[in-house]
C-alpha cells in the first residue's frame, strides 16, 4: 500500500478506538513530533468523501495542534468491521476503554465465531467474554467500574512483570490462595510479599541474636 498524503479537514477519527492517553503523555507526543517531524503514517480507510482513521488518532490530534494542514497516511480499502480488528490490532499497549472494546467486539461477533475473533486479534476467547459480559451491566455499574479502572491507572505508576515457568505456576498459585485477599490475586501478591519480608527480618533478628550469644559466650571462654 502507497502512502499519501491527504488533508486534515479530510480526515476524522472514528469512535470506537478503545486507546486513551492521558494529558501528560499527549504533551509528549505532541512535544516529539515538534522536535522529529511525523514519521509514521496514519492507517486511515475512505468512507464517501472522507477518510476514517483505522490507528494513529492521537498523533492525528498531536498534528492537528501542531499547526499541520497535511499529513500522510496510508489508506485501507476495508470495511468497518475489518476497520475495528485492525485498530484493536494496532493498538495493543497503552490504556483501553473496556467497554469500547465490548462495543466493538459485539459488532465483529456478528460476523465471526469467537474462536475466528481469537485468530484475528490480539485477545483470547475468554478476555472476549468478559469484555462482552459487561454490556449485560447497567449503565451506572459500568460508569463505576470505568471510574475504578482510571483511578487504578493513575495510581498505579509501577507494573511488575513475572516470568514463571509452568512447573513452578501450580505453586505460586496454591501459596496466592492461602492469603487473606486470595479472591483479588493483586492484593494476594503484595500480601504474600510482605510475609515474606516479615519472615525475612524475624529470621535476621534471630540470627543476629544467634551471633551475638556466640560471642558472648567466646568472650566468657
């Protein structure tokens, strides 16, 4: 596919796109493309006289601010459906609405099996479930939840990453399930970990009391 480069008053951003991006990290983005210029084409697809991005709406924006009348993009000849897996494809970091994500995968399930929608994108047929369970939800329960998951990302600067082998999966798991907080494996974990800090220090203050009877008693000898 050829790039080209088509106007801004040309294009719009389409309202599915499940990627957020908050204030600050905009202002990095925008302050980026000021310093290196637009490097990356936006996927966009034509849809009467317009052109509909598929992935690249925040630097569209950050463009948008920065004065451009033109940028460059490539364009897909797909439909909306096809639109809506490419842009859950593409954007498969950063913060996602869930329930954006629900609208657009109850649109793509009208046209394919969940094990099809597997295949297709980036998500698996149980996180698809549970992304469709909530437009079961009431609107104000869904408002909640949406709430509690920004506020979580605001206050959770720091994500921990694991590696565990399969062999040693069945124990993590077990020792998860014996904390207090076991239902939310989250909590369970730091509860874990500060057990473990607790028995670490309790074990040193025992071994230095150990030493320091041992020196004692050489001294006395």
């Amino acid at each position: 596919m050829k790039t080209e480069k088509i106007p801004m008053e040309l294009i719009e951003e389409n309202n599915y796109n499940p990627n957020e991006m908050d204030e600050n990290k905009f202002k990095k983005l925008v302050l980026n493309i000021k310093r290196k210029g637009f490097r990356k084409p936006i996927e966009v697809r034509k849809v009467g006289e317009k052109y509909v991005i598929i992935d690249g709406a925040h630097r569209f924006r950050a463009c948008k601010e920065l004065g451009y009348t033109e940028i460059d993009c490539i364009v897909d000849d797909v439909d909306e459906t096809e639109a809506m897996i490419d842009t859950l494809n593409a954007n498969i970091h950063g913060t996602h609405n869930p329930y954006k994500e629900a609208q657009i995968f109850k649109q793509i399930h009208e046209r394919y099996t969940l094990r099809d929608i597997e295949k297709l994108t980036i998500f698996n047929q149980s996180e698809i479930k549970d992304r469709l369970e909530l437009l079961s939800l009431s609107p104000a329960i869904q408002k909640e939840i949406e709430k509690r998951e920004k506020a979580e990302a605001r206050e959770a600067p720091v994500v921990l990453t694991f590696m565990i082998k399969e062999a040693e999966k069945e124990i993590v798991m077990k020792a998860l399930d014996l904390c207090e907080n076991s239902s939310d494996k989250n909590k369970a974990l730091v509860e874990l970990c500060q057990k473990s800090l607790n028995f670490m220090e309790v074990k040193n203050v025992g071994e230095e009391s150990e030493q320091s009877n041992e020196q004692s008693t050489s001294k006395t000898a």
